[in-house]
C-alpha cells in the first residue's frame, strides 16, 4: 500500500498529527516511526530523537512547556552521517544512549580513515528543563587521527500544535542570533510578549561557530578518545564538563528511583516477562510529572505530555490496586480545575472535569481552546468512578471528605446534562472545539451502520456505563457520610441509568450493545470494543454479557495481538485507522478487565499473553495504539506510524491485565485481600506481589501454580496481620 493511501485511511482527530506530518514521518531517508524514535522527560521538559540521537525536525525535538526549543540537533563526523551500532534507553529511562561509528572519511589533514575506525558514543539525559550530552569519540585505527566534527543546529520556537500541523496567520519574533566564544542564544518573542529563550553551550570551544553548526577538530591518539559535552537550557552554562553532566544523571536517576518505589511491585518466573514488567513500570514513572497537588501522569510523549483529564484516570484506575498516590494526585489536581463557568470556546459547565491543558503561546492568545479545555463526555463521570474506586481500594474516607464539594458538583453537572435525554451526550458549543468527546474522537469514530455521520447530542454507550458505575460508586459513599437520602436517589438514579441502557442500546438481532444513540434518538448499530467497557462497570445483566463477551474473543474484534476497536464487518473497519480497526493496549485491558469481573479469566489470560508478545515485538514498550491485522505465524504486529510512544495508558495496561488474571481486590473498608479465581499468565509458574498496600501494613503475596490450578498465600511474616480470602 502506498503512503498516500495509508494516511488517507487513517483519519486523525483534530487534536492528532496533521496527514501531512504523517506522510513525513513515513518518509525512507528520514524513518520516524515511534518504535524508532527515544524520548527523554523530566516536568513539563521532553526530547525526542531517533536512534542516532539526531533530531531532525518532523516531530521531533526538544520542548519546553508545549514550545520546541531545539528543532534540529544532529552530528555529522568527517562531514558524513554516521553509521548506527546501536541505542538504547537506561531501564529507569533516565539516560538515552546511541553507539555509532564513522563512514569512510578523510581526517583534517587527509589521511583515510576507514569505516569502523571511529565509535562515537552519544549519552544524553534530561534534568530541570535542560539537555545534557555527552559525546565521545573513541579511535580504534592504528594511527593518531584528527576528526572534524560537527553539530548542525536549530531552534524554530513552533508551539506544540504547529509542530502537529497548525498554521498560523502571524508569529512572533525572531531575535538574531547571539554568539559567544563558546556559546550560541537563540531567542523568541511570541505574540503573547513571552520571550523564550535556548541556550547551547559547549565544553570545547569550537573551531567554527556560526547561528546553526558548530564544527570540531579533534585529536584522537590511537586506542585513545576525546570527551566533550553539550549543554541545551534556556541559559547558557559556564562551561559544560564531566561533573555537571555527572551530577545531573546522578539527580535525575534519584529522582526517578523514588517515583519508580511508589507502590507495589511485581516479579515473576519469566525473565522476559519481568523485563516487560520494568519497562511498563518505568514509563509510568517516566511519564508522571509530580505537580503542586501531587504526582500526575501525563498523557504520552511527543503529542500529548502534559495533564489530560480521561488519559490521568484511566491510567490511575489501572495502577491503583498497586499505587493509590496515582489516584489521589489525580483526583486532587483535577478538582482544583474542575469548571466553575460556562464558556462555549473551552466546552466548559460549572462542575465539568477538565479533558486537556495548555502551556503554549497558542494556548496562551486562544488561538485554540486547550489551554484549559473541558471536551470530554467521559471524563467528569469517570472522574467520581475513581474517587469511589480510591475510596473502596484505601477507606481513606479524609480524603473523600475534602473531595464531597467536587464530587456532588460532579454529579450535578452529569445530571444537568442527562436532563433532556435521560443520557450523557456531547455536542460540542463552539466549532473550534472537538466534534467527537469519546476516547474515541476521530472525526468519522461514531456513525451508523451504512457509515452516516450521526447529527448531536450523541450518547456513547460506555460513558452510560461510566454514570451508572458513578452513581453506584457515589450512593455508597453517601450512605457512609450518613446521607441517606441523597444516597437513595443516586441508587435510583442507577438503576434508571442500567434499564435505559439494556431497553435503548440492546441490539436483539446482533446480541450486542450498539455504540450510540443521536440526536434523533436512532441507534448507531455498530458493533465496537466500546461494550466492553460496560462489563468492566458491571452494568449488562450476565447472559448479555455472555453474548458480548463471545464477540469481543472472535476473530471479528480479536486479532490475536489484542483486540480491534471496531469488529470486521463495519463499513469503516479500517486495521490502519486511528479508532476504527486498530489496537489500542488500554482499551483491550479495559475490556479483559470486564470479562474478569463476569468469571471469563480463561480468556483474559489469552489476551494478556497476545499483548505480552506485542510488547515483546515492541521492545517492550507497547505503543498508543497499533494495527489491527489479524496475526499470522511468523510476523510481527504492524506499528501505527505516528502513535504516541511511552503512553501512559498503554503501559498502564499490563497492570491492569495482571490485576484480571488474578482476580485480586483489595477491600479498603475491611483491610482484607480477596483473590477469586487466579490465573497466572502463560509460561509464568509464579508470581509475588511485593509491598503491596493494605491499610497501614505492606505485605507481601505469592501466586504459585500448582498442576493445573494457582494458589495464593502470604508471606509468614504477614500472616494474621492482612486476611487473605481465597475463592477459587
């Protein structure tokens, strides 16, 4: 299939990548699929770079609070590219490495060098909104040699969504170049009045140094090598050198062992397994930005590394039974920006959860709605599904009391926009805001069977599923706060939201949930994976979730990798479209999540072994999303060209998966552990759940596979202190 073909048959949403940067990112001379791409975060800072450490300016970069401070940054020795080795991210993804090696060259006084004579080795890390790296070159040819080196450099200033595809009538101003001996400032005035500054400083002072390169001569004796550093910050540094660049790795990898010992871990039989582990466990950590109201997972790197309201809760719902700190941070932050007013240009309703937040200069002259923005059917809901699930995993009733304000508005908010309908529906009150507000939201994500895109408000039928588990979760909070009236209604108030769903989204002749309802009230009858969210929720009665659950494990939805967003027989399946044939990781969790709930854990542990072998083939990182071909024996799964890569939900989702394997709860009223029915994963023999949270006291829990059934037991030193209630 053509490039051209592939972009057009995968249609983006409008907070996606333009087609146009995904027809570069396509390109062959300049290979920038996310698998192959290393991206660096610390706070509001992130790099992204290929394997040769270059960054070459298609999505790529240096960004500093949604604004690329450094759009090219590649090295050339000899005046050719280089030859990749290999590269690397650190386990704690703390330090991104490349091995490289020169391309026959000439040395500066015209001696041949072969290929293979020079290593340059590139290590790079990020720490408190500054670049560090490392560069040494290594010559292993059996004669001194002098090497001219050089760095090609350049700052564009583009806010977050121009790098994405946004044009702008008028920008601000870029300032000349300010260059010193060892040094080059580069600097912006936006059109908000900010002025953004990058800095780059080099240890050796270069023999050339002009606004965009900088070239080296280095002397290298044989079996010896040269080290130098370069330093990217919005100041210059006095003099880049080993003990600065030492003392930043060595803060930031402390700084990164503390997030990664928060909560429980996990440790298996299988090396490989436990590898996927680690690597799922530090992208959270990578990706989690510890905020004024506590640590919050940022969404995914490069396109959305900042505060979503959806992506934060899901990702803290997937990570609670082992951190619930994730959870409280999120729920803190989220209700200190939860809308007070109505604004059609931002979406928001007093009591709305906010969807997405901005730093940029777009963001900051409303050029665009995201600098606070509230589009998000789901989120508000899904918002009080969490603060009741924290509450259940932790008792911690304190917590939910400071919270009551934020919950009830909450649910005021759904409330108010149930009223007309007796649904949640969305339609968004400004044309620059989103069309769809699903976690589906691609333009042609929600239609009806004979592919007409529906008119609004449209109710999704998982953001039901999502009240109704609201409700629920509410009116027992209510109950405790002694609140009994207020509990009664919301009660009601479920059971109303359950029988609406089974009478108006039930598709008798396909034993299936349709996917919405629109403005007429017509049934979109599509079969998707956005039912399986409603057995996560518990909400369909058993023998329709039967009737579910047999169609999401068949070949129309399972692909064997995981399964496809849209079953196989819709008018828009597409296996290479962002919502309607891919696999999303998180979605597929979501959905093993709900089958675990109605006794279906056979088939949760055939799902997690798919997505442990898709991570397998993706280096142990599973991507946003990827394609949903139907696996074949021998090939590998296919990678969407320009998927977010960490993503914090898609590595969330190994967690949640394992938590569905085995059929573990943690009772926060009672301080008990409940395992039903456990299941460990393929080739895993056993499994111990280390340090894990109950009430006041870390235990630690073991699964063992014994013949054909799992046993769970807790360590000596623990038993009488936690009860352990096993079904099996």
């Amino acid at each position: 299939m053509t490039t051209s073909q592939l972009v057009t048959t995968s249609p983006l949403d409008e907070r996606k990548l333009d087609p146009a940067i995904a027809l570069a990112s396509l390109d062959e001379t300049a290979p920038r699929e996310p698998h192959r791409l290393f991206a660096l975060k610390h706070g509001d800072c992130f790099a992204v770079a290929d394997a040769y450490g270059d960054i070459r300016g298609v999505g790529d970069g240096f960004f500093r609070d949604d604004t690329r401070v450094l759009s090219e940054f590649s090295l050339t020795v000899g005046g050719r590219s280089t030859s990749l080795l290999g590269a690397s991210l650190s386990q704690d993804n703390v330090l991104f490495t490349a091995n490289l090696t020169n391309l026959p060259i000439e040395s500066t006084v015209g001696r041949q060098i072969p290929q293979g004579a020079i290593h340059i080795e590139r290590v790079r890390l990020l720490w408190q909104e500054r670049l560090y790296e490392r560069i040494t070159l290594s010559n292993y040819s059996r004669e001194h040699s002098t090497i001219r080196l050089s760095l090609r450099f350049a700052v564009d200033f583009r806010d977050m969504f121009e790098v994405r595809g946004s044009t702008r009538a008028k920008r601000g101003i870029a300032h000349t170049a300010e260059i010193d001996q060892n040094s080059v400032v580069l600097r912006y005035e936006g059109l908000d009045k900010v002025v953004r500054t990058s800095a780059i400083s080099f240890s050796r002072t270069p023999d050339k140094l002009t606004s965009d390169r900088a070239d080296f001569s280095i002397a290298v004796v044989k079996r010896g090598s040269q080290t130098f550093y370069v330093e990217v910050g919005d100041t210059t540094a006095d003099r880049p050198d080993n003990a600065r660049f030492r003392a930043a790795a060595a803060r930031a990898r402390f700084g990164m062992r503390a997030k990664r010992r928060h909560g429980a871990t996990l440790h298996s039989s299988g090396r490989v397994f436990n590898d996927w582990m680690e690597r799922a466990r530090a992208d959270v950590a990578l990706l989690t930005t510890e905020l004024a109201t506590g640590p919050y997972p940022y969404a995914g790197i490069p396109w959305f590394s900042t505060a979503f309201g959806r992506d934060g809760v899901i990702s803290a719902l997937q990570m609670l039974w082992l951190n619930t700190g994730l959870a409280r941070g999120v729920l803190a932050f989220l209700a200190e920006h939860q809308a007070t007013e109505t604004s059609p240009f931002s979406d928001s309703e007093p009591g709305k959860i906010m969807h997405e937040t901005r730093k940029g200069e777009m963001a900051a002259l409303s050029e665009l709605p995201f600098g606070r923005y509230y589009g998000g059917v789901d989120t508000t809901p899904l918002y009080i599904h969490l603060a009741c699930a924290y509450a259940d995993r932790t008792g911690d009733m304190a917590f939910i009391d400071g919270l009551w304000p934020s919950l009830c508005a909450a649910a005021e908010w759904v409330e108010t926009a149930s009223r007309s309908t007796g649904f949640l529906t969305y339609q968004r009150a400004a044309e620059s805001g989103l069309a769809n507000q699903g976690w589906k939201d691609s333009f042609d994500s929600v239609f009806h069977a004979d592919g007409r895109i529906p008119k609004g408000p449209i109710a999704l039928v998982e953001v039901q599923g999502y009240v109704f588990a609201a409700f629920r979760g509410l009116a027992k909070l209510a109950r405790l706060r002694g609140e009994t009236e207020r509990a009664e209604g919301w009660e009601l108030r479920a059971d109303e939201i359950r029988q609406k769903v089974e009478s108006h989204f039930w598709m008798e002749d396909l034993g299936y949930y349709a996917l919405a309802l629109d403005g007429d009230g017509q049934t979109c009858k599509v079969r998707t994976s956005n039912a399986g969210h409603l057995l996560y929720v518990g909400l369909p009665e058993p023998d329709r979730a039967r009737l579910v659950a047999d169609q999401l494990l068949s070949a129309s939805f399972n692909s064997g990798w995981g399964l496809r967003t849209l079953a196989d027989d819709a008018i828009f399946f597409n296996p290479m479209s962002y919502h309607n044939g891919s696999i999303w990781p998180h979605d597929t969790a979501i959905c093993a999540a709900g089958l675990a709930r109605y006794g279906i854990r056979d088939s949760v542990v055939r799902l997690m072994s798919g997505t442990f072998e898709s991570a397998v083939h993706f280096n142990m990182r599973l991507p946003e999303l990827f394609c949903g071909f139907t696996r074949a024996a021998g090939e590998a799964p296919i990678a969407y060209p320009v998927a977010c890569l960490p993503q914090a939900w898609s590595a969330g989702s190994a967690f949640l998966l394992m938590q569905a394997c085995l059929g573990l709860k943690i009772d926060g009223w009672t301080n008990e552990i409940h395992v039903t029915r456990p299941r460990l994963p393929i080739g895993i023999d056993s499994l111990v759940v280390r340090h894990l949270s109950v009430g006041q006291v870390a235990v630690d829990l073991t699964f063992q596979r014994v013949g054909d059934r799992v046993g769970a037991f807790l360590a000596d030193t623990h038993e009488g202190l936690v009860p352990l209630v096993v079904r099996s």
